[in-house]
C-alpha cells in the first residue's frame, strides 16, 4: 500500500513539473511572439474595420429577406403542428355545436 501512495505522489510530482514547463514555455512564445502579434494588429485592423462595414452593410440589406424568410418557416411550421390535430379539433367542434343546439336558454324576452 506504501508503494501505491509513493507512484502517485511521484505521479503527481511530474504532473506538476510538465504543467510548470507548460507555463513557462508559453510565457516564452509569448514574449516572443508579442512583436509579431502587434505588427499584424497594425496591418490587419483596416481590415478588420472593412470586414465590420461590409458585415453591416450584408445585414442591412439582408434582414428583411431574413424576416420573410422565418416569418415562412414559423408558419409552416405552426401548420406542420396544427395539421395532426385536425381530427381532434372537429370532435371538438362537433362535441361543442351538438352541445349548444341541445341547450335551452331561459332567456326573458323584453
């Protein structure tokens, strides 16, 4: 049982050794890398801004074929969920026009 405890304390020891190489070989990459990362920031942000105008020009004029668009999809599907009901909602019908032609109001005529 001794052995057990000692391979996973030595288990986690190495664990925590990869993880720390892990951290420090990223902060490197990141130094490093941090010239070139800013040097395409420069470069692409106009880019980026064209990207910006153009998606927001594309949903300008793209939203109301949009809305036509899932203003059909939710009609068909309410008919897609209204259709299997069909039978029940005349037996309903049928049940509730028997019903109103069997009762008798005691309304007071003026």
């Amino acid at each position: 049982m001794f052995e057990l405890g000692l391979l996973a304390g030595v288990a986690a020891l190495v664990f925590v050794a990869v993880m720390v190489l892990v951290a420090l070989l990223k902060v490197v990459l990141w130094i490093v890398l941090l010239p070139l990362r800013l040097l395409l920031y420069v470069f692409l942000l106009p880019l980026l801004l064209l990207k910006a105008v153009m998606g927001g020009l594309l949903f300008i004029l793209l939203s109301p074929v949009l809305i036509v668009g899932l203003i059909i999809v939710a009609f068909a599907a309410i008919v897609a969920l209204a259709v299997p009901l069909l039978p029940l909602l005349l037996v309903i019908f049928v049940v509730w026009l028997l019903l109103r032609a069997s009762s008798r109001t005691t309304a007071v005529a003026r």
